[in-house]
C-alpha cells in the first residue's frame, strides 16, 4: 500500500481496494489570552460532516468548530450540495454499506443505554419510597446536640445548580467524535481555571480568609465524591437526595423479616413436659425441649458447667437447664422400665383351682428321687452320676382319681443350698424325706429350716421303712428337737410311713399331699399373661438355651415374648415332663421352653410382654445393673486395706474357669470351692457359664495361668489343640465331691511351709585359741543336746545375745565332725565373727518347714 499527500484536501487516499478512514477532523492550535497575563493553548478542531446524496455519492460539508470548552448550539444542517461527478478517489459501495451499519449500530447502543439508566432510576426511586415509608414507621429519635446547633446556624446559600448537558439531537448521532491526546489542554475549562486560583495561596482575596464551614448533622445528606457522570446527574434530578445502596436494602430487609420470624416463634413456643432421666446426654435433653444444642450449652455455661454436645449430665443439672428454658420437668428412673411387668391383680371371679406344686427335700442318699420315680413310675435315678441329683427336676403326676401334682426334686447335697432355697421359694407344699435308719441329719435340718423360711406346710415321708434297722418312731422323736411336731404327737404336721423301693403306703402320702393343696385352696388365674419363675436352665446342642419353667399365672404359649432374668427370647417350642412338644401351658406347669438369647439364672422370674421392644429394654436394665453390682464387688479396698495388704504379703489366688452342664451345678461348684479358700490363699472365679469348653475359654485361662474345671462337659477339638499346646490344664468331673477335693488339694500346694525354729543344743566356751589363718576358736563342752555342722548359732553373754549367724568349722581332735552329742568337747569357729571369749554360752539350732494345712 502507497500513500499519496493530496495538498489541496490533505486527505488520505487508498491505493488498493481496502477499507479505510480518510481523515475527517482537521485540528489547529490558537493563543487564548487572560487576566494577570496569564494565557493557555486552546484547540480549535474543523468538522466535516458527511452526507450521501440522491446518486448515492457521499459528500463532506466542512464546519467550523468553537473552542471546545465554549458550549455552542448545534449548526443547522446544510442543504444538500448539488450532485458532483464521483472523483476517482471517493468511497466504493461496500465501503459505504460498511459505514453505514457502524453508525446504526452506535445508535442503538445508546439508546439502550439510555433505556438502561431510565429502569435504573426507577428503581432507585422505588427503593428510596420504601426506605422512606419504614423510617414513617419507626419512632423519631432524639436529635444530637451538634444537630440542633446545626440547624440553628444560618444555612449558606446552595451553590447554583450546573446546567443540564444538552440532549443531542439525532442528526448529530451521526457525526463520530475522535478522541483527543492526553496531553491537550482542551479538556481544562473555565471551573477548572476558578478553581486553580482557589488553590493558590495568597490568591483571590476573601477566597484566602473563607469562614469554617458549619458542622452538619447526622442526618444531612452528604456531599457528593467521586466523578460525575450524564447518568449520576440525571439520577439527582430525579431524586433530589443520595439514596442507600441495593446492599443496604437487602439487609435492612434481612433483618425485618429475622424480627418477624423471631416474633412468630415467641407467639407460638409453648410450654413442654420434659421427661428427665437419670442420665442424658446435652443432645438428647436439646432434642426433647425442641432447641439447638448450642442455646442448652450456653444455659449449661452460664450454671458453670462445661458441657460438649455429647457429654452426660445428671438429672439435677438437667431438671435447672429445663426450668430456665421454661418448660416443666419429669423425672423418671432407670428402673421404672419394670413398672407394670407383672399386670394387675386377679379378682376372686378369675380364679379357678389349680395343681399344687411339691417340692421334695431331705438329706443325700435318703431316697427322695427313688420316691418320685416310684410315684412316676419311671427311673431317672440311674441318669444321674454316681446316684446322686444334680440339677432340679420338675414333673407333673396325675393321680388315679385325676388330681395332677407337680413334683419338684432338689439334690440333697450341702453345695445345692442355693437350689433348695429356690425350690422352697416356688413351692406349696414340702416333703420332707428321711431315711428310718438314718434319722435327722444336717441336710435334713436344713430343708426344714427352708421350709420354715418359706411358710409353707410339711409333709414328713419316713422312707426305706423296709430295712431291718428302720425305727420311724425315732425320727418322729428327733423332729420334736426342730419344732416339727406330728399328729401322732398332738401336732398339725403329717407323717406317712412309705418304702419307695417296695411301693409301700405312696397312696396315703398322694392323699395327704392333696389334703394339704385342698386346705391351702390354691387357685391362679389361666387367662392372663403367663409368668412363672425358671427351675433350671441349660445350653444344648443343636437347641441352644433350654429353661424348665414352672409356670405360676396365666397360660404360656408358642410365640410369645418373654423377659428371663437378663435374658430376654421368643416361645419357640414347648415340652412338658415327658419329653411332648405342647402349644400350651397352664398353671403350675412344668414346661421346657427353647428361644431364649441367652442360659438365665435358675431361680429367675419370667414375665411374658406385650413387644420386642419392652423386652429389650427390661432385659438391658437388669444386665447393667448386675455389671454395676459385679463391679462394686471386685473393686479395690480402701488404701488402709492394700497397705495391710502389703505388709501382710500379698493373698495367692488360684484362678479357675468352670463351665457346666446346667446353671444348677455350676452355682453348686463356685459356692463350693468359694469356701475352700482361706486368708492367705483362695479361688477365683475368672469365668463360668453353661456349655461346652471352647477356644475362647482356653485363651482366658491361658491369659491368667487358670485352671479350667468342665462339670459333665467336653472341650471340643479346636480347645483341645490349643490347650495342649498352650499347656492348659483341664480337668473334667461328673460328681462334686471330686472337684472339691482336688480344689482342696491345689490350695494346700499353693500354701507356703511354715519355718520353724527347732532347738538343738548347748556349748559352752572353755577356752580360745587363735590360730593363723584361720582365726580365733572356741574350745567348747556341749552342755545340753547337740550340736550340728553347718546349724545356725547364737553368742550368748551373760545370758544376752550379742552375735547371730552360722557355724563354720567344728571339729574334734583335729578332724571335721558333722555333729557332737553332750558331754563331749570340741573345737568351734564362728562365721565372719571372732569376738569371743571365755565363759560365753553358744546356742545351736536349726530352722525347718512344716507343710501348710487348709484346716
């Protein structure tokens, strides 16, 4: 591309079909002259606005143009010139069409913009009424005193209001302005000049010593800041005053609509009644009063309790934090989940009569399960080891006439003390089995104190009346020592003659027990819930945890829910005495009873509930507080006690698991080797339960170098390899008397010998020799016994001793002798002592060990 300066036009022309801007503005420079002989370069700019003919042909029409700070009115548009052959050097068409469309579409933007201002003004005048109506609204605040002095000032007069811009016609849309350079002083204009001499000092006379300006008022609308645009003063005229931001609003109406809300929660909040327990977490007591856990931590913070959101507070704590926040408290108990489990009370219409229960009571080996079997007449004596009870059996009989009694037999060994209570505490009526030969005897004595513990009647069965040696008269004299007095004696209490081996008199004995149920008038009420109490309980394979249940009220049924003890399960299966699968058992049943989650504890009740959920709950209750009990019992002494502790050395401990067939022997065995131990030595007990030795028991007893005892159970495979290679010691029993005597056994080997001082004799010193090497020695007359090489010596003088220690030479006529017997001589030296002399009094002795006793 090549230029080409045209002098006539000095305009720009294009040597190639391009689109290009000819120069359309000419630009010159004056001297403008002012006061004080100052003056400033002004430009003078030469516009040619351009116009298209008829023809199409674009022409220019030069204007001349004003200094640019003087505002001047517009020029009338020119007519248009007469139509000129088009140059060689004018626009092309697409040049034109090209112009054309840029200046439509500069018109367009700035009428959108000025669209664009008018909405935005509106608003504003909108927003500026809202602010207004809710400052009507609120109370008039109290002026400032700087305010009130403010208005009594005289207001200085407003400065003139500057002429509003002239709105520019739309025929000089048309006409595109080019920015000029920065450095030209068109932009400076006669304000610019006033304020100059404003800002020199010691210029402008009385400008120099202008007055303070008065102070203004809060609420006195600030002086504008900042640059002033076409659209900024459009919005003053509108407005009048400066309104607040679109921010300002926003959050001025953030906070009336939070009053609000504020206000609609105080209306509708009302008083609650909060269920307060023992214990509750902040959350959980937050939750029930319906507020935010950070409200109940402040309240909390504010008592001088520091609390997180999880942390547990006692009910006290929480009974204030509940009162302050204005509601109304209830306390409750943990315990109060059993309240109601027992039901209502029967009335006298619902009860109908029953079967009574009879529990079975004597002295070992006095015949009282071989008199049951001969009232069942089947044998389950020989099922039991060594012929002996062990657990509690209970059975229904029926009579030949149709009475049912139901039998419960209790072992007869010391150990089942806890068995028998529980027995005499479910019965009605007691039996009490001696044997004619043998007569009253400890167990004896002690089933009849149950019995009377129990308030209940007894029946006297003076059994094996059948052997040569059998006197029942004589039994009937002994129980006149324990207040037992029989109607051959003028007493209330029955006793029948009976021989369970021969079957002899078990009719009278059946008749005096229903005499005894028809006076006692034993009635419950089958219509109810059932709950009864647990005679045995045990863990089988293939079945799980199996209870014998005597059932005392109501009717129990397959599928019901019931609560045991700690244990809580579902009915799923029923067995009478005889082994038949039932759906239903009324009072004063025995029932074996499958779907328990756990083996109870014999003698605990057994409640049916309404749900799931209530069982859950009364079965965690009972759980925890028996870990709380557990805990109190195991906890330490006080320091006192572990300082006697120390001193006294510290007690050895035979740790032991045990694990059985039933609950009933496993109590039997821990209360029996409970008693074995003494003050320096005993058993605990780090486990025990019901069912088979398994892995886990092994790795506890390997854990605490305990001694596991399996009572009529097995370890399987797996604890067997692990206690074999771990060295374990288990050991299996079927009969009580053995885990006793070995438990027995192992104490007294874990006793310490008692050390005993034995005396062995007298020497007394006639002379002392001192030899080289060696030292001094005694030349010595045994006095008294006799005195051994290598026995411990005391240095008696005048009857005092002043030396204790070891004998270390004697001899006799230079040879080494390992004793010397009275009134014999000898020759003695003293270990690592030479202090002697002549008419001191050695006395020998020795110390031995005696091996400890449990007594």
């Amino acid at each position: 591309m090549t230029d080409t300066n045209d002098q006539d036009g000095g305009k720009l022309r294009l040597a190639r079909p391009k689109l290009e801007l000819k120069k359309t503005v000419e630009a010159g420079q004056i001297r403008q002259s002012f006061s004080h002989g100052r003056s400033k370069a002004v430009a003078v700019e030469v516009r040619k606005k351009r116009t298209i003919s008829s023809g199409g042909a674009l022409q220019e029409v030069a204007e001349a143009a004003a200094p640019v700070q003087a505002p001047s009115a517009p020029p009338p548009p020119a007519p248009p010139p007469a139509p000129e052959p088009v140059p060689h050097h004018q626009l092309t068409d697409d040049e034109k069409q090209h112009r054309l469309h840029a200046l439509q579409a500069a018109r367009k933007a700035e009428e959108e913009s000025r669209r664009l201002a008018h909405i935005k003004a509106e608003e504003d005048a909108r927003l500026a009424e809202e602010e207004r109506e809710r400052r009507a609204k609120l109370p008039p605040e109290p002026e400032p005193v700087a305010a009130q002095e403010a208005e009594a000032a005289p207001t200085p007069a407003a400065p003139e209001a500057r002429p509003a811009l002239p709105s520019a016609k739309p025929g000089a849309t048309d006409s595109v302005r080019v920015p000029r350079p920065a450095g030209h002083g068109a932009d400076v204009d006669e304000d610019d000049e006033s304020s100059e001499k404003s800002r020199r000092p010691g210029r402008g006379g009385a400008a120099a010593h202008k007055p303070p300006a008065p102070v203004k008022s809060r609420m006195e609308p600030k002086r504008r800041s900042g640059k002033l645009t076409v659209s900024a003063a459009l919005d003053d005229e509108d407005r009048g005053e400066r309104g607040r931001s679109m921010a300002a609003v926003k959050r001025a109406r953030e906070r009336e609509r939070m009053k609000l809300l504020e206000a609609q929660k105080a209306a509708e909040k009302f008083v609650r009644e909060i269920v307060v327990p023992e214990t509750i977490t902040v959350q959980e007591l937050a939750n029930r009063m319906a507020a935010r856990g950070a409200e109940v931590i402040k309240a909390l913070m504010r008592m001088g309790v520091m609390a997180n959101i999880n942390q547990v507070i006692d009910a006290d704590t929480a009974e204030l934090v509940v009162q302050e926040f204005g509601h109304t408290t209830k306390r409750v108990s943990d315990s109060d989940v059993e309240i109601g489990l027992t039901g209502i009370e029967d009335t006298e219409e619902n009860l109908i009569r029953r079967p009574p229960v009879v529990t079975v009571m004597g002295h070992v080996d006095h015949g009282k399960t071989s008199l049951l079997d001969a009232l069942r007449e089947t044998d389950v004596v020989s099922g039991e080891a060594g012929g002996i009870t062990q657990h509690i059996g209970a059975y229904q009989v029926t009579m030949r006439g149709g009475q049912k009694i139901t039998f419960i037999d209790t072992p007869g060994h010391e150990a089942f003390t806890a068995m028998r209570a529980r027995g005499a505490a479910v019965t009605d009526v007691v039996v009490l089995v001696v044997a004619a030969d043998d007569g009253i005897m400890p167990q004896t004595i002690e089933a009849i104190r149950h019995a009377k513990a129990a308030k209940v009647p007894i029946v006297v069965a003076v059994n094996k009346i059948d052997k040569p040696d059998a006197d029942p008269a004589r039994v009937r004299q002994e129980l006149l020592n324990h207040e037992i007095v029989v109607e051959e004696m003028g007493g209330e209490v029955l006793a029948i003659d009976v021989s369970a081996k021969k079957r002899m008199n078990l009719e009278k004995l059946e008749e005096a027990i229903l005499l005894q149920a028809e006076i006692l008038e034993l009635k419950a009420n089958p219509d109810r819930t059932a709950q009864g109490v647990v005679i045995e309980a045990k863990m089988e394979k293939g079945r799980g945890a199996v209870a014998t249940v005597l059932v005392q009220k109501g009717t129990l049924k397959v599928g019901e829910i019931f609560v045991c003890g700690t244990e809580w399960g579902r009915v799923r299966a029923m067995a009478d005495d005889h082994g038949k699968k039932i759906d239903a058992a009324g009072p004063a049943s025995p029932v074996e009873v499958l779907g328990l989650n756990g083996v109870p504890q014999a003698g605990d009740d057994f409640i049916v509930v309404e749900n799931e959920t209530r069982a859950r709950e009364v079965a965690g209750y009972r759980e925890r507080k028996q870990r709380e009990a557990r805990h109190v019992a195991s906890a330490r002494g006080t320091l006192e006690q572990m300082f006697e502790r120390i001193q006294a050395g510290e007690v050895k401990e035979l740790p032991v698991v045990v694990k059985g067939d039933v609950q009933g022997s496993v109590e039997a065995i821990i209360g029996t080797i409970s008693r074995i131990g003494t003050d320096e030595v005993k058993i605990r007990v780090l486990h025990s339960a019901v069912g088979g030795i398994n892995e886990s028991d092994v790795t506890l007893a390997r854990a605490s170098s305990a001694l596991i005892i399996g009572f009529n159970v097995r370890a399987n495979p797996q604890a067997r390899d692990i206690a074999r290679r771990d060295g374990v010691d288990i050991r299996y029993y079927s009969i009580i008397y053995d885990v006793a005597e070995d438990m027995k056994k192992a104490l007294t080997g874990m006793l310490a010998p008692t050390i005993r001082e034995k005396f062995l004799g007298y020497a007394e010193i006639r002379e002392v020799f001192n030899i080289t090497k060696v030292g001094k020695v005694a030349g010595c007359r045994i006095t008294e016994g006799v005195v051994k090489r290598g026995a411990k010596v005391r240095l008696l003088r005048d009857s005092v001793v002043i030396h204790e220690g070891g004998l270390s030479q004697l001899k006799r006529f230079k040879d080494d002798v390992k004793e010397v017997q009275e009134g014999y001589e000898c020759g003695m030296s003293l270990e690592n002592y030479n202090d002697i002399q002549q008419g001191d009094v050695i006395e020998c002795f020795e110390m031995e060990e005696i091996a400890a006793t449990l007594g």
